[in-house]
C-alpha cells in the first residue's frame, strides 16, 4: 500500500550507519525507475494512523531528496521488538558490524526492557555475545558513535580501534575522531594511526592526536612499513642494552679472573665481535638518522 511520508514514524533511524556514496547511488536510480521494493513498517500506537519504520530509511531519505510525497510500504503485523529481531535477522547478508548490532541490542534493552537471555535466544546467540556487543555501545563515547552514523568514520574501524583507544583514553580518543571525522578515511588507514599511538613514545602520541593526516601522508611517502617493524627494531636495541648490561655485572663480579687461559682468549674475541658489529649498528644509525632529517623542510623525520 501507499502512505504519505509525513505519517512515518523514523524512531529507529539512529541504529544505522549511512553510506553517502551507496545513498547517491540509490537517488539516481529511484530517479530513474521509482521504488520498486516497498519499505517496511508496523503500526504505531498514536492516532492518527503513524507508522514505525523497520526496514527501508536510506529508500525514504531518497524519495525526500526527490521530493516526493508517498512511499510504498508493507505493513508486518507484529510488534516493534519482533519486528527489529525479525528484519536485523533477515538482513544477514548485509554483514552488519559489531557496534550496529549493539545499537539494535541497546534499543531492545532500553526500549522494550527484554532480558539479555531473552535477546541470545531470539539471535540464537549467546548471552555473552550479546553482553559483549552492548559493551561496545557502552564505551565508546555518544558524540564518536554519533560520527559514525552519519558515515563519517567507518563502522568497522571504530569497533576495531576506537573502541580499544577509547578504555585507554577517552580523551585522546575524542582528539582523534575530532581530527579525523569526515575526511573519508578508511578501516586500513585508521588502523595504523590507532597502532601509532598505541605503540608510540609520548611525541608520537601527540603527534598522531594533533596531525593524523600528516602522519598518513608520510607514511605513504616514505612507503608502507608493516606496522610492527618499529617495534621490533626497538625491542632488539632493548635486548642488546640489557645483554650487554648482564654481561657487565658478570665481569664485575669476577668471572673472567676464574676462566682457564683459552676460554680468557675466547672472550676477548667474542668481546672484540660484539664490539665491532655494536660500532656498525652506530654508525648504520646515524646514517639512518641524517637521511631522514633531510627528507623534512623543518628537520623533522
């Protein structure tokens, strides 16, 4: 049947995200040849006749967009947490993201006050799985979620590192999506900004909060690295620091004074490599440290 659009009901809308690009796409074609799949609704309780929205909000800002003034619609004859289940459940194909389906479990919860048992059982879920998902819609901040909504930053992505970022530091979390928000980044270039901080010194942290675009800019000039070689370099100059301490306190504590006269000359060759090969790695540094303070106008590598 056709209702006039002013008598829907769009309660729901905030449990999705949108998808510019996917909505541009959906104009030109309603444009083209009109709405041939109906939207899906339940009747409302208020008079009078209101119908709530299930399924169909992105087909209904497009046929605003167009300015027209009815859609079609077919009516489920169930109630409003039947419905949600029933529709999020028909929709399987759609792959929704962790953080959408803990909107929808959040609504159910608030809204119509359904257990979380109750909720594992109508997914066919578990009550973990279910508890998990809400924990998701818990922490991360309402004004980040809000961002994500309105497809500026990927669903994905804030589930898979700002949530993280977010029970690490809220605020930091905040300055990043401040920063990042509507710049059409993908889940593959928040991903590093996210491990950047997460595995950085305090100036690279700060770096990272204050000019995320510069950052990803420079990594794509200077190349993609894996994400963990800078750490791994940094964990191999830890071990060396703390090799070398080891063996300092064990000559201090007189073991070489103890060693029969060929291991004493073992040691000194072994000493004499360590050294030598300590020098290359100093040198290699340095060299490395002069190429990238030239690749910066301001000496910033």
């Amino acid at each position: 049947m056709n209702i006039e659009l002013h008598q829907l009901d769009l309660r729901y809308e905030k449990l999705r995200t949108r998808k510019p690009e996917a909505e541009r796409k959906l104009v030109a074609s309603l444009a083209e040849i009109g709405q041939q799949v109906p939207v899906v609704v339940v009747r409302g309780a208020a008079p009078p006749p209101q119908f709530v929205l299930v399924d169909g909000y992105k087909r209904v800002r497009a046929l605003r967009r167009l300015g027209q003034d009815l859609v079609v619609v077919t009516c489920w004859d169930l109630s409003e947490a039947e419905a949600l289940v029933l529709d999020r459940l028909m929709r399987t194909g759609e792959g929704a993201t962790a953080l959408e389906q803990g909107w929808l479990l959040h609504e159910l919860t608030v809204r119509f006050e359904l257990p979380l048992e109750d909720l594992g059982r109508r997914f066919a879920r578990s009550t973990s799985w279910v508890s998990r998902r809400l924990a998701l819609v818990e922490e991360l901040p309402a004004t980040i979620q809000e961002h994500v909504q309105r497809g500026e930053l990927p669903a994905h992505a804030a589930m898979k590192h700002l949530v993280p970022l977010a029970r690490a530091n809220p605020e930091a979390c905040e300055r990043l999506v401040a920063a990042i928000a509507g710049k059409g980044l993908t889940n593959r270039q928040i991903g590093p900004l996210y491990a950047a901080w997460r595995d950085g010194l305090p100036a690279i942290r700060e770096r990272v909060l204050t000019a995320p675009l510069l950052l990803l800019k420079v990594r794509q000039a200077l190349g993609t690295v894996p994400e963990d070689e800078g750490r791994l370099v940094m964990d191999d100059l830890d071990m060396l620091a703390a090799v070398a301490r080891r063996a300092r306190r064990r000559l201090r504590q007189g073991v070489f004074r103890r060693l029969l006269p060929p291991e004493r000359q073992e040691v000194h060759r072994l000493g004499a490599a360590a050294h030598e090969e300590m020098a290359r790695l100093a040198e290699r540094l340095r060299e490395e440290e002069a190429d990238a303070g030239a690749r910066d106008p301001a000496g910033d590598p």
